[in-house]
C-alpha cells in the first residue's frame, strides 16, 4: 500500500491545484478585478492570469493522467473492473480537460487578440465567455471531488 500513496498524493495535489484554482479565480479573483479594476486593465490582468494559471492547469493534468492510469492499472486491474466512481471520476476528468483544451486553445487566444487590438466589447464578450465555461468546469470539477471523496455515492 505504501507504493501506492505517493501516486495517490499527486494525484490529490494536482487535482487541488486545478479545483482551487478555478475556485479561487472565480469566486475570488473575479470579483475583486471587477470592484478594482476598469474594463481595459481587468482584461490585460486576465490574459495573464491565464497564461500563468493554465501552465500549472497543464502539469495538473499530466500528472493527473499519470497517476490516474497507474492507479487505475496496478489498483482495478484496468477500467473494465474498476468501480463505478473511479469511472465517473474519469469521464468528469475527460469533460473536465475538453473544456479546459476549449478555453485554451480557442477562446483565449481569442481573448489575447482582442486585448492586442485594445478592441475591448470583443475582449469582455469572450471574457464572459471564458467565465462561463470556467464556472462549469469548477461546478464540474466539485462534483468529482465529491465523487473520489464519497464513493457510496456512485
């Protein structure tokens, strides 16, 4: 069993980093750039907040992958017999990381034209756009913490 804590622990550390992130950008972040900041300097801070936050979401997600498998592999012997919360927790991971890949390779860049060209009613449309999506992406991320932590549940 010691064997498998050190994959286990990774695999919470990065799940937590990239829940609480999303959590703290959203419900923390978000507010206080909108009580402090105007239109033009809130979108140029966003465009670095996520350049920043998405590398840590990247290493997140490798080492959630990683872990995930050799877990998945040495604990249930493949995904066929593992239980069903380990297979929710996957498919939310896999719809988790859809989303993510939405927001970083279309709309962000999206995002970074638009502050680019100062052409900012198209930067705060796709901002909201990205908050929406980011909002799912906690809600969803939420539900397979809860899932890993309450497997009865499932």
């Amino acid at each position: 069993m010691l064997a498998f804590a050190l994959p286990y622990t990774l695999h919470v550390l990065a799940s937590l980093i990239w829940v609480g992130g999303m959590f703290f950008a959203w419900l923390v972040l978000r507010p206080a750039t909108v009580a402090a900041l105007e239109g033009p300097a809130r979108l140029k801070l966003w465009v670095e907040v996520f350049q920043r936050f998405f590398t840590w979401v990247w290493l997140a997600v490798g080492v959630l992958a990683i872990t995930g498998i050799g877990m998945l592999h040495v604990r249930f012997s493949g995904f066929e017999t593992a239980p069903r919360y380990v297979q929710v927790m996957i498919g939310g991971g896999i719809v988790m990381f859809a989303l993510f890949m939405r927001v970083q390779s279309l709309l962000l860049p999206e995002l970074r034209t638009a502050v680019q060209a100062e052409d900012w009613p198209v930067g705060a449309a796709v901002l909201a756009r990205i908050r929406r999506m980011v909002g799912a992406n906690l809600l969803l991320g939420i539900a397979v913490v809860v899932v890993a932590s309450s497997r009865w549940l499932v």
